[in-house]
C-alpha cells in the first residue's frame, strides 16, 4: 500500500471519497459531516503544528486527519446532491415554471424533454409532451409554464430489471409528469447557459450531418462517434457494437478525444517540443479540447476525457510524464468532487477502469513481448491496448450485463484505427463548410471528396461489426456476477499481471487466493441458488407470465383462460370476461385469480363464481381498469396485488 501511496498521492484523497460515497449511498448515512469535517481539519492543523522534530515520527496524524476530513466531506456532498434529486412533490396538480435544457427526444407517443424547474422549488424532471407542433419547435433555453402532477420515478418491480428510479435520482432527476396539449405553454422568456449553448451549437451540426449523402446507420454512427448523440441509433446496430465488443466507440469518450487530442497536437506542432512555446502549444490544445467538450453538448463522458487530458497536458507542460496514474487519479477526484453521483455511473466506471488498465497492464504485455518492424509495433500495441482494458472492464461487464464478446480483440484492432480515420474525416468536411462563404470554388472542389471518403470508412466500419456479430459465439451469456465476485475477480486479474510483470511469488500466491475465493462464492451461490417460482410480470400494456429463477425467466405456454398447472395450489387465469351475469351457490374455492387484458371485469360479478383468496391484477389491464378493481377488492375485503403498481407478483413452486 505504501509503494501505491507513493506512486499515486491522489490515492490519499481519492480512497476516503470513494469508501465515504460508497458507505453512504449502501450502508448508513453518516450523522454529523459538518462535525466529522471540522474534527478531521482540526486534527490536519494540530500535526503541522507540531515542533518540526516531531512531525515525522506524527506524521499518521497528518494521514488520518485528512483521511477523516475527506471521508466526511464527500458524506456531506452527496447528502447535498440527494437533497438536491429527493421527490418534493404531492399527487395533485401543480403549476409551475420551468427552462427547457435538452431538445425534445420522440418517443412513441411523446416527446421526452429534460426541463430545470425555477417555481415553486428547483428541480429537475422530465416532461412527457403530447405530440404536436408546438413539442416539436421548443429548444433548450425556452422557458415554458404548466400544469400537472409530478411523480416520482418508478422501477417495474420486477427482480431482473435495470433500477431505472436509482439511475434517474444519480443523474439528477426528481420525477416526471405527462403535458397534454393544452395544459403548458410557452412564456417567450429565454435563459442562457453553457450547457444551453452547447446544445445550441451541437444541433446546428447534427443538422448539418443530416445534409450528407449517408444513409441512416452511417448518419447515426458518425453523430454518435464525433457529437456523443445516440438518439438516432437504431437497436439492430446498437446490439451490433455491443455483441462485437465495440459499442465503446458509440459513447465519446477518452478514445475520441485523445484522437482530437492527436488532430491538435498536430496542428500546433510547428510550437516545438520544449520551452515556452511548447507550453504555448499545450495551452492552445486544452482550449481546442474544451471547444470540443462544447461542441458534443459538453456530456458527462466528454467533461470525464477532457479533464483527464487537461490534467496530462499540464504535466506535459511542465516537462513531466503529464498521463499518469496520480494524473488519472487527480481527474476521478476531481470529477467526484463536483458530481459525487458519478461514482455510480456505469460510463464513469468503465471509462476509468479501462484507462486504469490500461496504465497498468499494458507496460506488462510490451515487456513480455517485444515485435520487430514498425507494423508489427502498431498491431501489437493495437492489441496490447485492445487486451488491457477488456481485462479492465470485464468484471464491471460481468456485473451489470453478464455477457462478454468473444471477438473484441479481433473487433477492436479493426474496428478502432477505422473510428480514428472516421473522426479524421470529419474534421475537414466541417472547415470546409465553415470556408464556403469566403472560399467557395476551393470548397466545393474538394469537399466531395471528403465526403466519399468519410463514407466509404463509415460503411466499412459498419461492415466489421455487422460481421462480427454473426460469427458463431460472439457473444456468450454468463451468469451476472456479484459485486464481491467482480471484486474478486478484478483482483485476480491485476496480481496475474503484476506476476507477469514481477515474477514474484507474493503475486501469484494473492492472485490463486483471489481465485480460489471467486470458486468457493460461486459454488456458494450454486448450491443456494433461489429455486424457481411462478411470476406474474410488469411490463406495461402486456400480460407477461412464465417462470423466474436462477437469474434468469423461462416462458411456457399458458391457457387465456383457465388453469395454471402448480404442484399445491388452484390458479385460475382469465382474459376475457364470460362470465358475465353468470351466478352460482357454491363458488369455486381457489388460491389465486390472475385477471388479464379485459377492461369489463367486475370483483362483484367474479366473486359470485369464484372465492380467491388472492386476486392479482396484471399489468394489461390498463390503468383506470385496475384502480376500479382494486377499490371493488378493498370494499369486498379481498386481498389482492396490482402489478402495475406493486411490481410484479411470485408464488413457489
């Protein structure tokens, strides 16, 4: 632990943030950071007061202070930025007045905008439009005032979906509400900020791509590959990336912008390599930087490299190694300090993980391996980094999809030189037409070219992946990995490498041990493994039954209207109401009636032929239908579960 500290100073700080966030958002709040904080900077003062002969021998005062200050004032940001996200809202109407941050998203039935409430309280939340053309003609700046419910974010209950209502809280979000045509208008009142214009600014050249001679994948991959926008990307294509193991190039990142990084460093390398204009050229390539951070809409990812980067340029500036592990380190900080929700970010992990790995293992590989000739360099190198930050990002993929692809290596070596000249290709198309005004007949001459050429890369990127993904194996399912067991195996994983890079026998003794604690909580979680149950699932306007166990949901064949076989119990399903009118003496006695689809049942009419003693109300049935249901249950004294808003409902087998 002390070489690390020594290598990587921000370790110092970057380890109670981490630990503090972590204990907050999944064990306990943590009472009193305000006190905790004080206490922590009043112990840093005592040990560099103390008499100088005695500060060394002190010197973990020093350490657990700071420790101490870190820790609780991370606790105390992300009790801040919570308050700031909590639901402040009641069911009833409320009026409100509100700026538009983001251009509208088309869903199917509505247009999705991102708005920052400024009356009654300051939040933010989505708003659902009502298709029309006013949803469509409204932009980030607008202020708009209207009138609805807000209610919070809800996940679907059912045990194998994404925790929408945690994500949409981390990134911010206090609810949603739906706006009919006539219930919000526009003031006319403009606000201005950075992240407006910077939305401003990247629609006008989404608008400008939308002028190419491409087709709609390769529009939506160069809008995703250079302005982070992934609104137009289909799902065949999405699925595509991720089974090749290359949909990190669909989210710009550190890979685009160290390629811009390399464009201007180019273009300002007429400064030299050393003296003040070398600091001059670094100078100008951080603001370069930052004008493309603004260009993409200045994004979370984005906001993430370029930081990274400008922190690597000042090393550089000062005539140091500028990208390094306390580089990486100052910029993980940094961006916690100013958003301590990214800690849980899936971007934000992966992004840092890979550079991480690739940090630290790729020095391992060109030392085990050492090619000849300059081609056999760059595809070395191609595949050194492709192999260092899959085995940096693995774990984290096995945790939150469990799936892997098998070919990213292969992917990647490919599939990355060609994203590079892609992002090449647009440079030029862009300054040519910014030059047209002025410099018409040069730009006209060459920017059909350009623009072939940018499409004849695009569609053979587009090609390999295509090709990728229908290879047999490209992708394998596994089981989702525990957060100890991604731990674990994240920790076998970097002392195989630092063996590797070593040879000493402390590593692989850690890295065995590691592995052997991986086998023991997967055969632990094998042999007590949930057993199978029945489920009545929640997924809006559909009746969704089968059987959910071991992680993952097997589908059967199940009567619209009858029985549903089970070992102990009498289940009935209905989806149409036929016995309507229908009376009888003796009820049918049944454990459970599963009602479905048919909006004209009645609890009043169904208890007459059957006595459940449960009734669930499945998530087909459309909203008022269930509400009517549930209050003929609650009068009747019948026990009853709405899938829609209970979540979804399990009985054993």
């Amino acid at each position: 632990m002390s070489g690390l500290v020594e290598k990587i100073p921000f370790f110092r700080l970057l380890l109670p943030a981490v630990t503090s966030l972590t204990v907050s958002a999944f064990l306990v709040e943590l009472p009193f950071p305000l006190l905790g904080c004080i206490v922590g900077a009043g112990v840093v003062a005592i040990s560099l007061l103390l008499p100088e002969k005695r500060q060394f021998a002190c010197r973990w005062l020093f350490g657990g202070g700071l420790f101490v200050l870190i820790f609780f004032l991370f606790a105390m940001l992300f009790r801040q930025k919570e308050m700031e996200s909590a639901y402040a809202f009641s069911d009833t109407p409320l009026a409100c007045i509100a700026t538009v941050t983001d251009f509208p998203e088309e869903k199917l039935r509505t247009y999705a905008c991102n708005v920052r409430i400024g009356y009654p309280l300051q939040r933010r939340i989505v708003v659902y439009l009502q298709k029309d053309e006013r949803a469509m003609s409204i932009g980030p700046g607008d202020e708009i005032w209207f009138v609805a419910p807000i209610r919070p974010f809800r996940n679907f209950g059912n045990p194998d979906d994404f925790n929408y209502a945690r994500f949409m809280r981390n990134n911010g979000f206090s609810g949603h509400a739906f706006l009919s045509s006539t219930n919000w208008h526009v003031t006319g009142k403009k606000h201005f900020s950075f992240y407006i214009a910077a939305q401003k600014v990247r629609s006008r050249v989404l608008r400008f791509y939308r002028q190419l001679e491409l087709d709609r994948d390769a529009r939506s991959f160069v809008s995703a590959l250079t302005l982070g926008y992934k609104q137009e990307l289909t799902n065949e294509l999405k699925e595509a990336f991720r089974a090749s193991g290359t949909s990190h190039v669909l989210a710009v990142s550190g890979l685009h912008v160290g390629i811009v990084y390399g464009v201007f460093a180019f273009l300002f390398s007429f400064l030299g390599k050393s003296g003040a204009r070398a600091v001059l050229k670094q100078l100008l390539i951080v603001v370069a930087l930052w004008f493309y951070a603004f260009l993409t809409g200045l994004s979370p990812s984005v906001l993430r490299a370029t930081l990274m980067l400008t922190i690597a340029s000042i090393g550089w500036a000062a005539g140091k190694k500028g990208f390094t592990l306390n580089s990486l380190g100052a910029a993980a900080f940094l961006i916690l300090f100013f958003d301590p929700m990214s800690l849980f970010n899936v971007g934000f992990q992966l992004s840092f993980a890979a550079v991480l790995a690739i940090l630290l293992y790729k020095p391992v590989m060109d030392r085990l391996f050492r090619p000849r000739g300059s081609i056999g360099k760059f595809g070395w190198g191609l595949l050194s980094v492709s192999i260092s930050a899959q085995a940096g990002v693995f774990p984290i993929v096995l945790y939150y999809f469990g799936t892997f692809p098998t070919y990213f290596f292969i992917a990647n070596m490919v599939v990355v030189p060609l994203t590079g000249i892609a992002i090449y290709a647009t440079v030029p198309i862009l300054l040519l037409e910014g030059m047209r005004p002025h410099f018409h007949i040069v730009a006209d001459g060459l920017y059909p070219v350009c623009e072939w050429g940018l499409k004849m890369v695009v569609h053979l990127v587009l090609k390999v992946v295509y090709l990728v993904e229908s290879l047999p194996y490209a992708e394998l399912a596994v089981k989702q990995l525990s957060a100890l067991q991604a731990f674990l195996l994240s920790l076998m994983v970097f002392f195989t490498f630092r063996f590797f890079g070593c040879r000493k026998a402390g590593s692989l003794i850690s890295g065995l041990t590691c592995s052997l604690l991986l086998m023991l909580t997967l055969t632990f979680s094998n042999l007590y493994r949930d057993q199978m149950q029945l489920a009545v699932f929640n997924r809006t306007g559909f009746s969704d039954i089968g059987l959910y166990g071991r992680g993952r949901r097997i589908y059967f064949e199940v009567e619209e209207n009858g029985f549903i076989p089970h070992p102990t119990k009498k289940i009935v399903r209905l989806s149409e109401n036929r016995y309507m009118g229908a009376k009888s003496d003796r009820p049918m006695e049944i454990d459970l009636l599963i009602l479905s689809r048919d909006p004209t049942f009645s609890i009043n009419q169904l208890s007459a032929i059957f006595s459940a003693d449960k009734i669930v109300l499945d998530s087909s049935l459309p909203p008022h239908c269930r509400s009517r249901l549930v209050e003929e249950c609650k009068k009747l004294g019948i026990s009853f579960h709405d899938v829609g808003q209970d979540g979804a409902y399990f009985i054993n087998l």
